[in-house]
C-alpha cells in the first residue's frame, strides 16, 4: 500500500518544518532508519523516507543525492535553520515527530509502509 | 533459627539463576585421570582406589573412545576377568559436556542420561579438558553462594555502616582518572572503571547509573574536543561529586551548547557514533547540580552532583 | 520479550553471552549515535544500533542495557566483543535493516521507549 508523506504526517501528527506543500504529492516507497551518513548513502533506497535523529544541514544533501521522499527528525528534535533552509532549496519535506524511532518506524509498519523486500 | 526466617532476614540469593550463570568449566575437575583401551582393568581398579574416583575417560591417540566406570570394574571382577583389556568393559556410548556449557545442561543431562559423570571437552578443539560430578555441581553452587552472600552482605554494610564507623569529621573517598584526548577505541573506559567501582562500594543502582551516565557523557567530550584532562570522583555519605578538567579548547557559547541538539562535532565524529549534540544537556538531566565553567583558550571545568 | 523470540524475530546470529535464553527484555530503542541512548533512563532494554565501536558496549554498560544487536550485517570489531564478554552483555548480529528490525518487534509486542 503505498501512502504519501501527507497521509503519514496525518496519522503520525507530524509537525511540518519545511516544503509543507509537496507533502501530498511525495508518495513514500519505504522507510529506512539510521543515524549514520555512510550507511544512509551505501543503503537507503530512492522513494523512501528517512527516519533520524540527525539535524545539521548534511541529510538534506544526502537526501537529496538518494531522492529520499523526505525526512523524519525523531524525539521532538528542532532541525538547524540552515538546515531547513536548505530543505526548502532542494525541496526536501522535514518532518517532526516526538517519538523515538523505534516508536515511528512501528507506526510506519502499522500504515502498511513497508519495504520491497517486505517487513 | 527456622528456614523462613533465614529468607526473611537475609534475602536469599537466585541459586536457579546461578544454575544458568556458572558453566561447566567452573565446576568440573580439571586434573583427569584417564586410561588407555590396552590397558587392563586390573589397572583400572588400582587407579580408581589410589584416586578415590568413580570412573575415568579412556583415551586413545589423544581422543576419547570410551568410559570406564566402577560399574564396569565390578561386573569384570565378578566374572574373573580382571586381566581383560579396558576396551572390552568400558561403555562406547560417551555423553560429555561442553566446558562453556550452563551448569543448568549438565543438570537436565544427569536426570537424563542417569550417569554419575560427564566427560567436559572444549567446544573448538574438542580436547579432554576436565570431569564433572553431580558433587562436583553441588560443590560449586556452594562455593558461589558464599561468595554471594558476602556479597550481599558487604553491600549491605559498607553504605551504611562503612562512613560512620570511621572516627573522622567528614569522611571522603577520591577515585582520580586520567582521559587520553582523541581516543577514541577507550572513550568510555573511564567512566566504566568508575561505574565498578561504584558497585564494589554499594551505592544505589539508580545513582550509579547516572552518575556512570554523565560521567560517560563528559568523557566523550574531553575525547572528542581536547588534547585530554582529568576526571575526579568524590564519594562522601548521601552524594557524589563528579569534576571534569580539561585545559583547552573551550566552550565559546555555553549557553548554546546545552541546547539539546546542538553539535559543533565535525561530520567525521558524527560517523563514529557521537556528536549528536546530547552530551550535556544529558548530563544536566541526570544529575541533581551541574555547573560548567569554560574560557576559550583556556579550558573547561565541569562539575556536577548526584545525591545517594 | 524473550532473548530467544527476539533472536528468533530477528533471524539473528549470537555473538557472545546467550546463555539465558529465557531473559526478558522490556523495550527496545534503535540509535546509530549513543548520546540519543543515554537521554533516556529505561534500563533492560535492547538496543538496536549499527555503531560496531566499543562506545556501543560503553553505552549499553552505562544504561544497564541487556542486549545490544548490531542491523544491517554488520559485525562488532574484536575489542567490542572482548568488552562484552567481560561484562556479560548479550551481543546479536541481523542481517536486517533497522527498519525491518523495528517493525518486526514492535509487531511481536516489544514497546518503544517513548511509551509509559
């Protein structure tokens, strides 16, 4: 079942911090979890959305460089203004949540987010 | 004095969960006698009556093949056959234990199996390296329950009793490390050397903890940012203190850097697991007083306070 | 959740210190980075992580974690592992990504750590 980032901010309340527009027309291919920019860059797959905990400015570049779908900053982080400002030049959606992500990713599984290999 | 009262007082220590601590290894014999299958059982006899043993392993190019158990020996006597070889009596059917095994697996192997012993090899090279009776179990749950209850009662004791039996005025205990700069392989290794220490004296585990945590938050900063400084811990009765020393570089904006979130780490930190900008509003969440003083070019004094 | 339903759940490969199958473990948290651990006190937890460094070992140590598993195929370092095995830390290795880590728990039952 594939949903768009906006469906996820709905049901996930998410917290808008940039590129709020673009939320209904990014449809999410997957999910994929990790703090570390090498392990991001070497596996995470166009189309998906990336959960971290990460909020300087470099994960816009590596999301942008991937095509992520958009970003998911964990346990209620505020993002750099650099970095949001970044994101809304390269129109990368960063979304917030308060949840850890163990909590997120479970709430992604529950909506059906999966990946291809299947979770 | 009556069993229940015992368990009531003392707080009888989990020997069902030290059934599944303690391996093999650390209650099996390690001296085995063993024999070879030419041997006769006339031998075999002596040997047990000189050792006082029950059985031993038959061994033959450095393998065991078999065991020979006083069982054997008296069915041998009985039918005049002393000055048979050990290879005719001694059982093939070989049951052992791994040394790294729980003891918990030799126990449910006794019930099992109905032997009174096991031959204990090593899991990779699959050498001999010891026995295993169920006195040798016995003998050892003794032994660490022992070792338990002293425990049990030093922890006990040392909180309460250990700072008001000394005749002092203010009694204090100092741990001193040192923090290599930059290590970051042993960035953490001080702050558990202090957390075992704190355990041997017998503070409450909820203090260690943050206390270890802390401690561990402002030993990867030294790591990451100086060239390496000094970490004191001050233990007196209801508190410990902890101070954090470096001589450079330098917090330029304090206020900035307990902002949950902010990092000035460069990205190559960030790949080895730190830098995510927690470190000291952390540290300010887990401790009861915090103070930081920084002068850029001069160095960072950290202190804070967890009361016991 | 049981050591050995998570290792089950996981497809998982022990590293070192799985002797007590049976032992419970009450939430889990996944963090590459350590500092994000230690911001929460919940001891007996399970931390999924893919930092193979002995800080990972400290970090568990620290927040009296039981079991630490390494995702996306990735395999701790041999200090790590010694580090470990003095401290009785239960080690796993998934090939998993985090993701799939995360929801396969959660759906077996295993809490986050931003629930009561």
């Amino acid at each position: 079942m594939t949903r768009t980032l906006k469906e996820i901010m709905d049901a996930l309340k998410l917290a808008v911090s940039t590129s709020g527009n673009l939320l209904s027309s990014r449809t999410v291919a997957g999910g994929y979890v990790g703090d570390l920019l090498s392990d991001v860059l070497a596996h995470a797959q166009k189309g998906q959305v990336w959960v971290t905990l990460q909020t300087h400015t470099n994960i816009v570049a590596v999301a942008s460089s991937k095509e992520l779908c958009g970003i998911i900053v964990v346990n209620g982080r505020t993002p750099e203004r650099a970095t949001l400002q970044k994101a809304e030049e390269e129109h990368i959606p960063i979304l917030v949540s308060p949840l850890s992500s163990y909590d997120v990713v479970a709430r992604l599984c529950e909506l059906g987010v999966t990946n291809r290999e299947g979770v | 004095m009556k069993d229940s009262d015992l368990n009531g007082t003392l707080q009888t220590p989990p020997t069902q969960e030290m059934i599944y601590e303690l391996r093999v290894q650390q209650a099996m014999t390690r001296h085995v006698i063993t024999v070879a299958p030419e041997e006769t059982m006339e031998d075999v006899s002596r040997v047990l009556e000189e050792n006082r043993h029950t059985g031993m392993p038959v061994i033959k190019w450095q393998k065991m093949v078999g065991i020979v158990s006083v069982r054997d020996l008296m069915r041998c006597f009985r039918e005049g056959r002393s000055l048979q070889p050990v290879s005719q009596w001694m059982s093939k059917d070989v049951a052992t234990l791994y040394a790294d095994e729980p003891l918990i697996h030799a126990v449910q192997k006794f019930e099992r199996r109905g032997f009174g012993r096991f031959p204990v090899i090593d899991r990779k090279t699959k050498a001999l390296v010891g026995i295993l009776t169920k006195v040798d179990i016995i003998r050892c749950l003794l032994r660490n329950l022992e070792i338990d209850y002293h425990d049990l009662e030093s922890r006990q004791y040392i909180p309460t009793k250990w700072f008001s039996e000394l005749d002092c005025d203010r009694t204090t205990l100092s741990f001193r490390y040192h923090i290599d700069g930059a290590n970051f392989e042993k960035a953490g290794e001080v702050s558990s050397k202090l957390k075992h220490n704190l355990q041997a004296l017998g503070l409450p585990p909820d203090a260690i903890r943050r206390i270890a945590i802390a401690s561990f938050e402002a030993e990867v900063n030294l790591v990451i940012y100086t060239k390496g400084g000094e970490l004191a811990a001050r233990v007196e009765p209801g508190k410990v203190t902890v101070s954090v020393v470096d001589d450079g570089p330098g917090i330029p904006d304090v206020e900035r850097a307990m902002q949950p979130g902010y990092s000035t780490a460069p990205d190559w930190v960030r790949e080895l697991g730190f830098g995510a900008g927690m470190g000291l509003p952390n540290i300010k969440n887990c401790t009861n007083e915090m103070k930081l003083e920084s002068k850029v070019g001069e160095g960072t004094n950290l202190q804070f306070t967890v009361f016991t | 959740m049981k050591l050995r339903e998570i290792i089950e759940t996981l497809q998982a490969t022990v590293v070192v210190n799985d002797h007590d199958q049976e032992m419970v473990v009450e939430r889990a948290c996944g963090s590459d980075l350590m500092s994000d651990v230690l911001s929460k006190l919940k001891p007996k937890a399970l931390l999924l992580t893919g930092l193979t460094t002995p800080q990972s070992v400290y970090t568990a140590e620290m927040a009296d974690l039981s079991v630490v598993c390494y995702v996306r195929g990735k395999k701790p370092d041999a200090e790590t592992v010694r580090l470990a095995d003095e401290r009785g830390l239960v080690l796993l290795c998934t090939s998993l990504p985090m993701y799939e880590s995360c929801g396969r728990l959660y759906r077996r039952g295993l809490k986050g750590d931003s629930e009561a």
